[in-house]
C-alpha cells in the first residue's frame, strides 16, 4: 500500500488534503517521544538530589517543554480545525486548573507532614506490616503504584459519571466543546480531591514511599496533558495499553454508549478488565460536551454542582433564550450553526 493511501485509509484522517511524509510519520511518533522525553529527562532530575530542587527543577522544565510542544503541534498538525474557534472558556479553564491543582497541593503538603505519619504508621503502612515491595527497583515500584492506583481511580472516574451528585461536579470538565491542552486542568477543585485521595490512599495504606507517590503524580500529569491535546496522533497498540487522545476523544462524546467508557486516568487495564474499553475504527465526534447547560464564568461554575435542579434549569433556559435572541439578531457564529 502506498503511503498516500495509507493515510486516507486511516479513519483518524481529518481530510484537510494537507497531510504528507511528514506529517504522516511525526503522527506515529509524536506521542511516544513527548512521553519518554519528558519522562527521561525528570528521572534525570532525580537522579541528581544535590541540591534538593534538581527533581522539581527537571519536572517543571519537562511540563514547560511539553506545553509549548504540544501548542506548536496543535497548530501544525491539528486533529481538528474546528477546535481552533475561541469558547470563552480559557480562563475558566485556567482558573480551573490552578484552584484543583492548588488544593492537591496543599492536601499533599499536609499528608507529607502530618497526614501520612497518621494515616500509614510511618513507613510500614496502614496495617502496620510493611506490604509495599520496597526492595524492588523505583521503575518496578512505580509501574506498580500505577496500576494499584489506577484501580482506585478507574471507580473515582467511572462513579463520576454514574452517581449524579458526583456527576455535577465531574460536568464541568465535560462541558467544554472542544479539546486542546489549556482544558487539561479543567476540574472542579471537589471533583480533583475525591479522584487524588481514592488514587493516592492504596499507595500510602500499602507504605509506598512519598518518592513512589511523586512519580505516579509525574506520570499522569504527563499523560494528562497528552490525552487532551488537539494534535492529529495514531496510537496503534499503545492505544490498547495507554490513556491516548483518541481513546479520550470517545470518552467527551456527548452520546452514553461512547463517552461513559474509558475511564482510565493513565492506562486501559481496568477498562478492558471490567469491560468499559472503547475504540471504534471511526472518527470520535467533534460535536463534544454535555446536555445540560454550563454557566459560562468560573464563579457560577463553582457554584452550579450544589444548585438545586431547578435553578440549573432556570440558567439553562435563560441561556437558550440569549442564543435565541443572538440568532435572531444574525450572529454569524450561531447562525450558521
Ligand atoms: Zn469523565
């Protein structure tokens, strides 16, 4: 097969008619290099402990590196165009991020001092006997604390969706009608601490290290990043093991039998294990986002998973009404949806 027909094979094609050699082949590599580079270039940071921010230093300097990648990326080789559109959602998002980041920091700060001595007994973990393999190589140790975790957050990610009052507040991430890397952190900062304390507790109960632990935040912040990149990528196998954009695009389907699958925050093995593994040899939809509608500023957000069902009704018919009127007075945009 030629590789011209290999790309319009490919049911990942966005047909924009631009795709050649190149693209084609940075397509298929783009993912893992990102990911091994950035992953390479922290254990390079913690390799050297002298002086004591090297680790921090190498990690942040990885993200930085990632970010201003996948932003370069999303212009050069999108998956899709129509995400480009503004949503007057980036600062939310931003906002987002920053309020569900700052809480899992300050909760980890308080688990470093007082929280894990309490919670685990020291070293020896919850039950007092030391389960966690510690002799194990750190690249062992970590493989495991993501599987092991990664149970936990299958159940945190999987009940958000099915337990409505939970649902509320997972929502927020799914309101977003396009996906690029600035709506990553887009979580309500409730909905960030019930999945990193179901993830992280296994860890500490079985006396991982805090080393352990900071590798397993390390690794999903990278795929993180990853999984919601607007960037025209293919997977093949590594779709089957890891959390990839394309198995996270069914994941924001508006439709249940896509979106409430894929439910792996790193890997797929729990989804494939209870059966909630999706991948369809067809595009995932571009019309993403949820039914219900979304208050527009950050504020009402916050506030919208603990309004009563028929004030959030009320904020979504006053939003038709506005669209409505906006049509009526000839909005390109709406208009010529
Ligand atoms: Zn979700």
């Amino acid at each position: 097969m030629t590789l011209k027909a290999a790309i319009a094979r490919n049911p990942q094609n966005t047909g924009t008619g631009e795709y050649n050699a190149l693209k084609y082949a940075m397509s298929w590599i783009a993912w893992p290099f990102l990911f091994m580079t950035c992953l390479g270039a922290t254990a390079y940071g913690f390799s050297i402990k002298d002086p004591a921010y090297m680790p921090y230093l190498c990690f942040n300097l990885s993200y930085l590196f990632l970010i201003v990648s996948l932003l370069w990326l999303e212009r050069f080789m999108p998956h899709e165009r129509n995400w480009y559109k503004a949503d007057g959602q980036t600062w939310a998002n931003i906002a987002h991020t920053l309020t569900s980041k700052g809480t899992s920091q300050i909760l980890l700060m308080v688990n470093t001092y007082i929280g894990a001595n309490m919670l685990t007994g020291g070293s020896s973990g919850l039950l007092g006997i030391q389960i966690w393999p510690s002799e194990w190589s750190l690249t062992a140790q970590v493989v495991l604390a993501v599987i092991v975790s990664e149970f936990m957050l299958y159940w945190a990610h999987r009940t958000a969706h099915e337990f409505m009052p939970l649902w509320r507040f997972h929502a927020i991430h799914h309101s977003v009608e396009k996906l690029w890397i600035v709506n990553t952190g887009r979580f309500h900062f409730i909905d960030s601490l019930y999945s990193i304390v179901l993830g992280i507790l296994p860890l500490l109960a079985l006396g991982a290290s805090m080393e352990v632990v900071m590798w397993l935040g390390v690794v999903t912040a990278f795929i993180g990043m990853l999984t919601h990149c607007n960037v025209e990528m293919r997977f093949g196998i590594l779709s089957w093991v890891f959390n990839t954009p394309e198995l996270h695009r069914w994941h924001h389907s508006k439709v249940l039998r896509e979106g409430n699958t894929n439910y792996g925050e790193n890997i797929m093995l729990w989804d494939h294990v209870f059966r909630t593994f999706f991948h369809e040899d067809r595009r995932p939809p571009v019309n993403i986002g949820i039914t219900e509608h979304m208050p527009v500023k950050f504020t009402q957000q916050l506030v919208w998973p603990f309004l009563k069902e028929e004030r959030r009704k009320a904020i979504g018919a006053a939003h038709k009404e506005s669209v409505r009127i906006s049509v009526g007075k000839g909005d390109p945009l709406q208009a010529a949806e």
